[in-house]
C-alpha cells in the first residue's frame, strides 16, 4: 500500500463521516431516530422492515463495557437477520451534538437506528453513499465496518 493509497482512504473515510453526519441530522430533523440500546431492541423486534442503517456507537472508553458488548451482539443478530446495514462509530462526543437537543437529558447513544417508513420513505443522498459502503464492506467480509466522527 502505497502512502497515496492511505491517504485515498483517509480522505473516503472523512467523507463517509460527513455523509453519516447528515443521514443523522436529516433522520432527526424528520423525527425517524430510535435512539438508545433498548429502544432500539423493541422496534427491531416490533417492525424491523422500517430500520434502514444501525449506528453502533463506543469510544475506547467503552470496549471494556461487557454488558454493552453484548447488547451490540444481539442487535447485529437482529440486524444480520433482516439484512439492516450496520457501522460500529467512534466519536460520541460529536455524535451527541449532532442529535441532541440543548435543553434534553443525555441519552444512551450507543446505538441509533434510522427509520423510514414505506409510506415516507427517507430520501437522502448521503444515506445512500452510507448504505453503498456497507456493501461495499459486507463484499470485503467486514459486516460491521468502522467510522470515526471527527470533533469540531
């Protein structure tokens, strides 16, 4: 790999970071955000069709978390089984600021699933380059692949 190559990747990652950025935005300015481990869990399991991308946050702080691995085990079955694309983030400061209201309580972020209904289906351009790099990932045999959100 040549330092063309990494630098190529560098730069298709900061993209994709910016493309989930505004998957995130738009999916919460339309309200289609299940935000939380277990509000997660009872919609994958009450209607699974209508979940579009599984956002699977933790920073390094939080690899040591077994209850949690174990939560991201689960819902990646769920995920696997009705063929919702999935990425594993880093960056849950930025991740907060970007979905979190000013005057909420800190919510559980570690994991997000954005919806779209049938009816009202989310057309957003960068969830499309999103769901592509899933693909891409999935045909590298790499079912969960990684973003990092950058701080700003």
């Amino acid at each position: 790999m040549t330092l063309e190559d990494v630098s190529v990747s560098s730069d298709k990652m900061e993209q994709l970071g910016r493309a989930l950025e505004e998957v995130l935005v738009s999916a919460r300015l339309r309200e289609s955000l299940t935000v939380g481990v277990y509000e997660s869990a009872k919609l994958m399991n009450a209607d699974p069709d209508s979940v579009r991308l599984c956002v699977l946050a933790a920073d390094v702080e939080d690899e040591d978390d077994v209850a949690l691995q174990i939560h991201f085990t689960l819902l990646q079955a769920f995920c696997r089984d009705y063929d919702v694309n999935m990425v594993r983030l880093a960056g849950v400061t930025r991740l907060a600021q970007l979905i979190d209201d000013d005057d909420s309580e800190p919510r559980d972020l570690h994991c997000i699933l954005v919806t779209s209904p049938p009816m009202q289906p989310l057309e957003c351009p960068a969830l499309h380059d999103v769901i592509s790099f899933c693909e891409d990932s999935r045909g590298k045999n790499q079912w969960v692949p990684r973003v990092d959100l950058m701080d700003r």
